[in-house]
C-alpha cells in the first residue's frame, strides 16, 4: 500500500513537472495559411488577436500570414475577418485529458484553417 502511494506521488510529480515546462514555452509568433472552396488561397483576410486586438496583419496571395506573439501574452484565439466581419476564428491551445496540451498556429507550423464559403 505504501509503494502504491509513493509510486502515485511521483508520477504525479513528473506529471506537473513536466505540464509547467510545456506551459511556460515561449511563442514568438502565430502563422499559417488560410483557404477557402477547392483550396483557393484567401488573400487580404485581416488575422487578429481575440484579447489584443490591435496586433493584427493580413494574409498574401498565398493566404499566408504571420503574426508576431506578446512576450508576455499568448493568445488562446485568433480571429480571421474579411470585410470588416469576423468569418472564422483559430483555436491556439488545446487540451484534451489523454493527449495533454497541444498548441496550433504557432512558432513556424504548417498549419492550415479551410474555410467553407
């Protein structure tokens, strides 16, 4: 019975180690590529923060965009506008109880919000 607790104890131990590590990385910028019907890059679509909402840029022909992070703020969304009205928004973390804490749209990933036109 005592091994069982102190095996739990530790486990649990690591576990919070290790979630206080992942937390504390830094994001130094969000980034990523928005498209819409049959894979057309959405060009001039306006990406903004949701708490800061005067960071914000613009995708290129590509419907690429990059978006340079607060150093001591990370944004949990993103909100895509295309004429002055918000069409979509883009989940930055996300947590999930067997896959632990995953971040999307941040420090350089290929990652991709489709939208439906």
């Amino acid at each position: 019975m005592v091994n069982k607790i102190g095996v739990k104890t530790k486990y649990i131990s690591i576990l919070i180690l290790l979630l206080n590590t992942h937390c504390n990385s830094e994001i130094s910028n969000y980034q990523g590529v928005i498209v819409g019907n049959k894979n057309v890059p959405i060009e001039g679509a306006i990406i903004v923060g949701r708490d800061h909402p005067d960071r914000k840029t613009k995708t290129d022909a590509n419907g690429f965009f990059t978006l340079e992070a607060r150093k001591d703020f990370m944004e949990s969304f993103l909100y895509v506008k295309k004429d002055l009205k918000k069409i979509d928004s883009i989940q930055i973390i996300r947590t999930h109880p067997e896959y632990g804490i995953k971040y999307y749209f941040v420090n350089n990933r290929n990652d991709t919000l489709f939208l439906k036109e």
